[in-house]
C-alpha cells in the first residue's frame, strides 16, 4: 500500500483551496481565515459553493481537510482508549491505539494498517477497514470482527478469543481461539 506523505496532502489541500477561493462569488463575498498556535494551525478558505478547512499539527502529525462538514485524516494516528468510550481508527493512515483496562470496544474504517492493543483482555474490535487488522489481547477474551479488504488477526490471546470473517481479506487467530 502506498503511503500518502504529509507534504504531499498538503499539496494537495493547498491546490483545493485555491480553486475554491477562485470560484466567483454568487451570495456571500469569499473570505480566508488562518490561525496559527504553538501545536499547529489552520486554513479556511470559504466560497460561494461552501468552505474547505485545512488543519495541521494534530494527535499524531495528522492533516484534517474538513469540505463543508466531511472530514477526512490523513497521517499516522495513536493513543490510548479507555472501556466505556469509543475508539477509532479513521484516518487514511496507519493507527495504533491501546486499551487502558479491560474491555475496550475498538472500531477500524479507515484507510491504512490498524494495530489495536489489548493487554487487560475483554475487548472488541469491529473493522470495514482498507488495510490489515491486528488486535493483540493479552488478557484474553477477545472478539474480532472484519468485513473489510485486508487481512485480521486476533494475536497473542490467552483463551477465549473469538474471530468472525465476512471482508475480502483473510482471518487469523494463532492462538486461544
């Protein structure tokens, strides 16, 4: 898979702006707004037909390109999670996230590789995902669910793990399933 570089989006994003802020104004004068912080930045640019906002410096060096409230990430992502709250991976990139405690509920749609670290066990992973899937549950109890394009693997699981395949790709458990 083809790695889509910072400076290349950026280009790109750029590149959008500036046919949008050519467009001739129908309603509503066009207007470019940038703000800038120590952590990063953005750009706005607003036209007749609607707005695109270009931001950089987010969680991971992420790019976001917002156009008229779609939004798509593009960059390498991480974190941790906490059970009880969503945790996603999104962007069209490669993600990371951990599980800090048991019983994490992890959710994979975007675009790139998606690493998911379970180490308390109990947690669950569901992917339509465009890359290859990996959820390692140390702890056990653990159920993967694919239907994207890539491959899944439940690793490193204990006992109790559970793997269910409906995508392109194909599923693996090693072990504990």
């Amino acid at each position: 898979m083809k790695t889509i570089t910072r400076e290349a989006a950026l280009a790109l994003s750029v590149l959008a702006l500036a046919l949008l802020a050519c467009k001739k104004d129908k309603s509503s004068s066009p207007g470019v707004e940038a703000t800038g912080t120590p952590k990063g930045g953005s750009v706005t640019v607003t036209g007749d037909q609607g707005s695109i906002k270009l931001q950089g410096g987010a969680e991971g060096g992420t790019v976001s390109v917002e156009i008229d409230g779609g939004k798509v990430e593009l960059g390498n992502t991480g974190g941790d999670c906490k059970p009880g709250q969503p945790c996603v991976c999104s962007a069209m990139g490669n993600c990371s996230k951990s599980c800090a405690g048991p019983g994490c509920e992890f959710s994979a749609s975007g675009m790139g590789n998606t690493t998911f670290k379970c180490p308390d066990g109990k947690c669950s992973a569901k992917s339509t995902a465009i890359g290859n899937v990996t959820l390692e549950c140390k702890g056990g109890g653990c159920t993967l669910e694919c239907s994207g394009t890539g491959n899944c693997t439940l690793s490193a699981c204990s006992s109790g793990c559970k793997v269910k395949c409906k995508g392109v790709g194909t599923c693996n458990c090693p072990s504990g399933c």
